[in-house]
C-alpha cells in the first residue's frame, strides 16, 4: 500500500491451525504417562487415538514490511513477522509417538561392570518381548525399554516458532552497483528439548534412588519433549552487488553476528535439570562471514576489449573465456571445553564441563595445540558442574575458494560445446576440525581431523554439448 510517494507500507496476516498426529489404528501410537510409570496404546480403552493432544489454534502469523524512499538513490527498510516451525516425519508438535512402544521397543542395555560386555556380540542383543497392552490401553513399561519422545500434559504443546526483523538502507552508487547495510535479527521461542527425564538429581549417595521414576522401578533412560528452549541471533550485514556491466558482475557481503543458544538442537547439555544455566555461542556461530561471488568476462576475444579483431586461431585459443567464483571467509565456530572425570559430581550427566582456572588461550595456535587444556580442572563444587562458559572457546577459522574457468565454442547454429575447469579449495588450503575438547584426555586440544564438509582441492573438466 502506497501511503506517500515516498512511503510504502505491506502488511498481511496469516492463520495456520496445527492437528495433532493420529495412530492409524488401534495400537499404533505410544506415550509415557509420567503419573503412573505406565505406556499409553493409542485408540484402546480410554485412550484416545491422537494420545490426548490438543490441536494449536492460535497460529496467528503477522508480517510487516515497510519502505521509504529517504533520497533519491537512498532508501530505507524494515520489516517484522513470525513463522512457525512444526517438527518434521509428520509429527507435528514433535511428539513422535509411532517410536514408542509398542510400535518400537528401544531397548538399552548396560554393562553390570567395566570389565563385562552388556551382550556378545556373536549371539547378539536379547529381543525384548512385545508389550501386552491392556483392555483399558495401558501397560508396564518393561525393563530396558526406552521412550525417546514423550509429552506432559498432552495440552502443553506449543508448536516453536521464530519472530524475525530487520532495518537496512540502501544506496545506489551508479546505475550498476548498490550497498545495503542491515540490522538482522531474530529470536526462537518454544523450541524443542529432548530432557533426559531420569536422569539421577546431582546428591549424595546412589544414583537410581535419586532417579525421578525409580518409584516406578525405572533405573534407565527416559526423555521427554518440551517446548521450553529459547534462541537469539542478531547481526550486522552489509552486501555490496555490482549487476552485470563490461562483462563482470559480482556480490560481496559481510556479516558481523552471535547466535546464543541454550541446547545444541534440543540436545547437548550437561545437566537435564537446569540446562537453561547454560546459555552461550551456539556451534555453528562464527562471528565473521565474508562471501564473494563474481562472474567475469575476460576482455579478450571478439567482441571484447582487446583482441577484438584476433584472427579464428587465435580467439579459439585465447578470447572468450569466463571467470567465476565462490570464495567464503569464516572466523572459527564456538565449541566448549569438556572433561570425562569428575568425581566430586556423583551424577549420569550426558556430559561435564570443567572449571575454568586459568587463561585457555595460547599464543600461537596450531593443529598440536589449539588451546590450553591445563586452564581447566574438574568442577571443584560437590555435585556441580564445572564454571567454563557454554561457547567460551573458538576453533579455526575456515577459508574456501572455489574457482573456475570456462569457454563456449560454437559449432554450427544452435549448436555449443561448453569447456568447464572447476576447482574446489583452489589454494589447497587445510581447513581444520575442532580440537578434542575434552581436557582431561591425553590429546586435548589437538586437532585429527578437517573440518566438517570439509576437503582438500578437488579439480574435474567438463564438457557440456547443448544443441
């Protein structure tokens, strides 16, 4: 909607209701009732067959956009909206019931001691019986068996979403060329965490008592799926795009950004209990990301430049070549430090951080020693975990240039041969792995491995015939 010559506003407003998902028959869905200890069999007795949960109706999705034009080449923008991110495989609310028992028996088996085998490996894992699911559609939840996703109450789904907005100016420097400059940001709400529901409670003594379910004679694992995990991003974001003109074109941003999270996707954290205590640097943050994307037309051959008047040889050889590439800059992603020994903590945590007792930085980093691993101690406090930060460290940076060189030779009307050089990692440079975070083992802080996606150069030539 245009309100002045120089001021536009869109504006608009979106419903989008979410149904639970539905077992196809009697049985075919599973849930834990965390009251009783018991599994629920979906559409048996009492049980209703989407296990109770309730349809999200206030999907309400707002988005606003606004433009104004400052100057005659300058022009202001911002925008606000929401968007909803339901689970995937069809379950909506992430409840995931079809992997349950009794459609899925995940069954865990530990050792009884250090030295003895939770099973052989040549007979393999004893098969757990199929549950006996009751008339009124419970049933014990027998030893071993796992649940993996699990909602309570079922009327506490709450489908994540996302709340964007940005702010940028734009100004065109000649009839080719512009720069943006953005502010970006957003927040998650209501994302999912995978808890480890009986996980023992830090104190003294054994763990299966302090286990929240070992009234119902459960020692093993359990998780539940909560909404209950918050995210935020904001950056910087400047591009600068130059559109097609004497044969180069090209695209250069820069972002300057911190993502802070509390769990890693809903998973890696230390403490089930308090995991919100952790709030840092999520893994894939990387502080800088500098891209350039560029096609160029060498101005050589006919029609071009130079050698526009090159006799058949010579423009064959030397005219009509193209230059392209990706080139992409990051500083290193956040990882945090680990430990495997902790003996003041008497607790199954699905991972410990240590205390920080020192600088962790070294002066000159390599792939030997990336950090200082004797910065670190296990956590000095009776049943807690360590003091060192979510995040707090940096891996390496990552350098990616992806060139290549191309000709199209025409063969006769409506007929080209296409030659094509790509390289991948052009300069061959090693793009490292992060190091072994966990400090107390005896190659902490040295890196094995290239990054992940990572590769040393890879060069291929192609031909492509279009007729």
């Amino acid at each position: 909607m245009r309100v002045t010559p120089k001021l536009t506003v869109n504006y608009g407003l979106r419903y989008e209701n979410y149904l639970p998902q539905t077992a196809a028959h009697p049985g075919g869905a599973g849930m834990f009732d965390p009251t009783t200890g018991e599994m629920l069999a979906a559409g048996i007795g009492s049980v209703p067959k989407n296990m109770g949960v309730k349809a999200y109706n206030r999907g309400f999705v707002p988005r606003l956009g606004v433009a104004y034009q400052w100057r005659p080449k300058t022009v202001v923008r911002a925008g606000y909206g929401h968007s909803f991110n339901p689970s995937a495989l069809g379950a909506i609310f992430g409840e995931n019931p079809e992997l349950n028992p009794p459609i899925n028996n995940p069954q865990v088996l530990s050792q009884p001691n250090p030295y003895t085998p939770a099973f052989s490996l040549l007979p393999g894992p004893p098969l757990p019986a199929n549950p006996v699911v009751g008339t009124d559609g419970r049933f014990p939840l027998q030893s071993n068996l796992s649940v993996f996703f699990y909602f309570f109450p079922p009327d506490s789904y709450r489908v994540p979403l996302v709340q964007f907005w940005n702010l940028s100016v734009q100004h065109q420097f000649s009839p080719d060329m512009t720069l943006d400059v953005a502010y970006v940001g957003n927040v998650g709400r209501h994302l999912y965490v995978n808890q480890a529901t009986n996980q023992a409670v830090p104190g003294p003594g054994d763990f299966d008592p302090r286990r929240p379910f070992f009234q119902f004679g459960i020692t093993w694992p359990l998780f539940d799926v909560c909404n209950c995990d918050t995210s935020n991003y904001n950056s910087l974001q400047v591009k600068l795009q130059k559109r097609v003109s004497h044969g180069l074109d090209f695209l250069a941003t820069y972002t300057w950004s911190k993502a802070m999270t509390h769990t890693e996707g809903g998973y890696t954290y230390d403490n089930s209990y308090d995991f919100k205590s952790l709030y840092g640097p999520a893994g894939w943050d990387h502080t800088h990301a500098l891209t350039f994307v560029n096609m160029w037309d060498l101005p050589f051959g006919k029609g071009r430049r130079w050698a526009s008047s090159a006799n058949r040889a010579v423009d064959a050889v030397a005219g009509g070549w193209r230059f392209a590439g990706i080139t992409t800059l990051l500083s290193g992603p956040a990882f945090t430090p680990s430990i495997s020994f902790a003996p003041l903590l008497n607790t199954d945590f699905s991972g410990v951080r240590p205390d920080i007792i020192g600088n962790p930085d070294v002066s000159n980093p390599t792939r030997q020693m990336w950090f200082n691993p004797s910065a670190y101690v296990a956590p000095q406090r009776q049943f807690s975990d360590g003091t060192a930060a979510k995040g707090s460290l940096r891996g390496p940076a990552e350098y990616v240039f992806d060139l290549s060189l191309s000709k199209e030779f025409r063969i006769t009307e409506g007929k080209t041969l296409e030659f094509r050089w790509e390289n991948f990692n052009s300069f061959n440079h090693t793009n490292l792995g992060l190091p072994d975070a966990t400090v107390d083992d005896s190659t902490a802080g040295q890196i094995f491995g290239l990054a992940i996606g990572a590769t040393m150069r890879q060069m291929q030539f192609g031909l492509h015939f279009r007729f």
